[in-house]
C-alpha cells in the first residue's frame, strides 16, 4: 500500500485473515527485525538475496502449516457433530480424547 511500509501492513492483514501465514520479505536485514515481525505475528522472515531453496522451504512449511490448522478445524467440526458436544474447555478436549480412545472397543463406559 503507498505510503505504509510492511511492519505497518502486517497487523492490517492480520487483523482480516488472522490465520494466514504471513511471510515478510526485506532488504534490510538485522535480527531485530525479523524478531519483532515474527512477535508481531508474521509466519517468517525472508531476506532478499538468501537463497531461493530457503524460501521455497518457508513456503513449502507455510502450505503444511495452513493444511494442518484445515485438517484440524475439520476434525474439530466432525467431533462436534458427532458427539453433539460443543466446548473447548480443557476438561471437554481430555474428555474428547478419551472419547476417541475408546471409541473403537467394546468397553462400557461410564461418563461423570
């Protein structure tokens, strides 16, 4: 966006898409800087020059990254619609656990 630089467009699009895995990419390149992208919620970091197998490694870790908050929500929705429970407590998640645990056997279980 003109007139903003990155450190500034970064809470903008997290703020929209807050699970979306921002790579920030300089030309400036000093520790503190990637550091304070990285608490600012940025995925990575990338410095112009470095080499293109590493930013096809942050990339390639980027897509599993987002594949496994999908695969996660997924699962979360099938557990809630199977059991028609709807928590996420601490104690719901161990009990959705156990759940799935004892799932598959022909134990009787008591729940309290």
């Amino acid at each position: 966006m003109p007139g903003m630089d990155g450190m500034e467009l970064l809470p903008r699009i997290l703020d929209k898409h807050p699970l979306l895995p921002v790579i920030m990419v300089s030309g400036a390149s000093t520790i503190q800087i990637a550091v304070q992208t990285m608490k600012d919620g940025a995925y990575d970091f990338f410095v112009k020059g470095d080499s293109t197998d590493k930013l096809t490694a942050i990339l390639r870790h980027a897509v599993e990254w987002q594949n496994l908050l999908q695969e996660n929500r997924t699962l979360s929705e099938d557990v809630r619609e199977r059991y028609r429970m709807i928590g996420s407590s601490p104690a719901l998640r161990q009990l959705f656990d156990q759940i799935r645990r004892v799932a598959p056997t022909d134990a009787t279980v008591l729940i309290t």
